[in-house]
C-alpha cells in the first residue's frame, strides 16, 4: 500500500511517496540522499541519524509515515554548495574523521547537540552523553569531542588524530 506524504527536507518543500512499511531512512536514500547510512538495522549504531524537528532519530527505524508534516534535515543538507557546514568543517579539522561510514550520522547529532546547548557550559562528558546513540570504530571520540567543543566556543579544533605523534609522521589525512 503506498502512501503520500508532505514534509520539508533539507529547507524544499518535499512531497514523497512511498510503501507504508518503508523506513524514513529507506525513502532518503530513495530519494538520492546517500549520507545517512544504513549500519544496524535496529536504531543501535547511528549510522542512520537524522535530524526530524531538531531532533536525532535513528531513521533506520523510523517510520517514513511519521515524517509527515515534519522538518527533515540530513548532513548533505547542512553544506552549503561547495562549502561545509561549521560541524562539518570542524569534524575535518578535528581529525575526527577516517572511513566516514557513521560521520553524517555523527555530525547530526553533533548539530542538535550544539544547537540545543550554544551559549552553555558543557562538559566533555555531556557531549560524550550527547552522542551516546552513534557508534565509531575508527576514531574513538576525542576528536569528535574537540570538534564539538570548538563549535560551542567558537575556537578553531585541536586536532587530537593519533597520527600527528607518530615518528614517521601523520597519515594522509593530515599531509599537507
């Protein structure tokens, strides 16, 4: 049974139509937005996160039905043309990110959490807490941290990447 829904996504008005059953996740990619990956299945990984309302949700398991009327945005919503969102960049800078397989779900909820608590005092553990849902193998979490702290203060990341103490020198990331 399909069914017709009206959202807006990434700032465009947005009419989709889809199998009820279909995940909001499933309708993105559908629908050419590839960020948002899919990684567990079951709402455990956030490889999926996007933001509805302001909100995170593991759209892998989040119904596409319940998308109506809702405010959708997704990491490739957040740049601007050629140019990356504050997050975005600060994830670049930060070295906080290698396979880039969970980074747009992790830069979603990085920018709910910045946009809840701008202008806060926030500790490194309640970050830590923030991205909570969003699972990384390749980082650990410190440099996503420092790019989240960065935003929240306006300063530019300390880039906290492995690879920048190693004898024969940084990874090809950080190669100028």
């Amino acid at each position: 049974m399909l069914k017709t829904i009206r959202c807006t996504v990434n700032g465009k008005a947005r009419e989709l139509s889809f199998d009820v059953r279909a995940s909001l996740l499933e309708v993105l990619r559908a629908e050419g937005l590839t960020s948002s990956k899919q990684g567990c299945g079951v709402g455990e990984c956030g490889a999926c996160t996007v933001l509805v309302d302001n909100t995170p949700v593991d759209s892998c398991i989040f119904l596409a039905v319940w998308a109506d009327g809702k405010t959708i945005r997704t990491a490739e919503g957040e740049a601007k043309g050629n140019r990356l969102s504050r997050v975005q960049q600060a994830y670049v800078d930060a070295g906080a990110v290698q396979c880039g397989f969970c980074t747009p779900g992790l830069v979603m909820s990085s920018t709910a959490f910045i946009e809840k608590h701008k202008g806060q005092s926030v500790t490194r553990e309640e970050i830590r807490r923030g991205h909570a849902g969003n699972l990384c193998r390749c980082t650990g979490y410190d440099a996503i941290i420092a790019a989240v702290e960065s935003c929240l203060n306006d300063t530019p990341p300390q880039n906290t990447c492995a690879c920048l103490r190693k004898p024969d020198g940084p990874c090809h990331h950080h190669q100028s």
